[in-house]
C-alpha cells in the first residue's frame, strides 16, 4: 500500500515521502480501514517538526483524521466489513489502509460523504466541546472566533451560527477577508491587525464577547483580554502564532471572566459518554444540513507537497482532503 512517512524530522518537508508499505496487520481491538479520505490538520504539520505535544518517533505514517470502509475488524469489534466509518488517530492516516482502536471510530451517516466526514471530525469536535460543551453557548449570545479561515476557526463559524449566536470572525489576511465572508457565514469579519478591541467593541455596541474562541495565542490572547465582556469565557484552543501567552491574574478578576483551556481529545478520553455524545450531536446537525464543513482542496495522496505546502504557507481556506 502507498503511505506517506515521516522518516525524519524536518522544517521543510524534506523528511517526508511517499512510498510502499505492507499493509498493517489489526492488533486486538483494531479495525483495519480502508482509507477513502483523509483531512490534513495543523498537528499533522507540527508533527512533521517534532513540535507537537505528541511526538511519534520517525519513521512514522502522517495523518491524524481519516475516513473509509472497513475491510476487516475483530470479533469484539461493533463493525462489519463495507461499514462507513471515519475517526481520529495519533498516526496512520494517509495510507491506502489504517488499523485504528474501534473505540476511536463511529458510523458515518448515509447523507455525509467520506470527503464531508474526514474533514468534519477533530475540528468540529473541537468547535463543540470548546463552544458548547464548555463554553454553554446559547442563541443570542456573542462569539469572536480568531484564525477564522482555518479548519477549526471556521467550523466554530459554522457551530456558532447554527446555535443562533451572533459571529464575528477575525483573520490577519488581508486576502482573506472576502473569502472569510463568503465562507464562515460570520455577521461580520474583523481584519486583526494587532489592536481590534476598538472593532469588537463598535460591533457589539460596546457590549463585548460572551465567548472568545482562541486558537492563535500570542498577541492574539493579549487583546483578547480586552474583547470579553463580564461573566464571559476566554477560550484557549491552540498557539498557532507560536508563543504562548502569560495573563496576570488581576485582568480576569477585574473583568469577571473565565479562562477555559481546551483539549477535545482529551476530554473525549477521560469522559468517554460526553465524547460520544459531542460527536452524536454533531453528526446529527450535519445530517440535518445545519452545519457545512468547508473543504478548500481535495488532492490525490501524490499530491501531498500541495497540501502540506498551503497549509505551512497559511495559504489555506478551512480544510485540505488526502484521497489515498
């Protein structure tokens, strides 16, 4: 089988590449899947770099988030062969076949498509668990998602308005912009310049926030104190930016909110039933058709350079496909 591996560390890509493997055997309590697709994530990248919490030892198969068929599963597995399944996995994704735990995947719906639900899974579970899960979203309620155009930002976008929410979508790309509008579904788009507390308060008529969505970090979180309004949450997803913010504790105290840091996969993990039902509450909006995860390329697995390269260059608008 062809898989795309990681065999050594490297800025630049050059430690990956594209070869044939033999197809890996399922160990107890796997299900060896057929990939039909799979999302590229910013881990992925990360991984690639040694920059990631997790660190898999090269060489390894890249590829967090897949979708696909199952060609085989164990007897204890609650599978069939011919199931439509799509999940989550540390490694192994972009390959023609991936063994994966069963408990990490689920049925897909009829009415998703394995492209649909390859891109969906580890952003929108992310989005739920950050807005609703922790965040106790409700319809009225004001949202600023900052790194807007990403995979995760605009499935927060996309969440967010489906619960009702008022959404403003920040970006530092001027290019984008346009794009973000047409693509998030966002009432308004904030062009992040270093300061938009000025933004945020004249499109809230100077109420603020409820919630802050954060991805980014650094200069981002450091205004993004100022942008919560009292009683609201700061939520912490990621430091894309690459430097990790530091708050003195006087700031939440004085304006009365909350920071929530968030690790869906984590949460999934220590309460098995809530991850569950995150990603029961997500299929169902998306097989209900208010929710629509927008992919930006769709590229065959020989094509990874592409996708790897547009998502180092920030180039990218929501999610990239692998089709193995």
């Amino acid at each position: 089988m062809r898989a795309l591996v990681v065999s050594r560390l490297s800025d630049d890509l050059s430690g990956i590449e594209l070869i044939d493997l033999p197809i890996p055997e399922p160990k107890q309590g796997e299900v060896s899947v057929r990939v039909h697709a799979a999302s590229l994530n910013y881990p992925d990248l990360l991984m690639t770099r040694g920059e990631y919490q997790f660190k898999p030892e090269p060489p390894f198969v890249s590829g967090m988030e897949l979708a696909g068929e199952v060609i085989l599963a164990d007897s204890e597995c609650p599978f069939q062969p011919g199931d439509r399944v799509t999940g989550g996995t540390k490694t192994g994704g972009f390959a023609q076949v991936a063994s994966v735990q069963a408990r990490s995947l689920r049925i897909i719906p009829d009415a998703i498509s394995f492209a649909q639900a390859a891109a969906m899974g580890a952003a929108y579970s992310t989005a739920y668990t950050a807005l609703i899960e922790l965040g106790g979203l409700s319809a009225g309620q004001t949202v600023l998602v900052h790194g807007a155009s990403g995979g995760v930002g605009l499935a927060a976008c996309d969440l967010a308005g489906a619960f009702g929410a008022t959404v403003l979508a920040a970006t530092h790309s001027e290019a984008k912009v346009e794009r973000l509008k047409a693509a998030s579904g966002a009432d308004h788009v904030i062009l992040n310049k270093g300061r938009f507390r000025e933004s945020v308060a004249d499109l809230t008529n100077g109420q603020l926030c409820d919630l802050v969505f954060d991805p980014v970090g650094g200069d981002v979180f450091d205004e993004s104190t100022r942008c919560v309004a009292f009683g609201g949450k700061l939520l912490v997803v990621g430091f894309v930016a690459g430097r990790i913010p530091e708050i003195a504790l006087n700031i939440p105290l004085i304006k009365g909110f909350s920071l929530v840091g968030v690790r869906a996969g984590e949460y999934a993990r220590r309460f098995p039933e809530r991850g569950k039902a995150i990603h029961d509450a997500v299929d169902k909006l998306m097989a209900q058709k208010r929710l629509a995860p927008h992919i930006d390329k769709i590229l065959p697995l020989e094509q990874w350079r592409d996708a790897f390269g547009s998502m180092q260059s920030g180039e990218i608008m929501g999610k990239v496909v692998l089709e193995p």
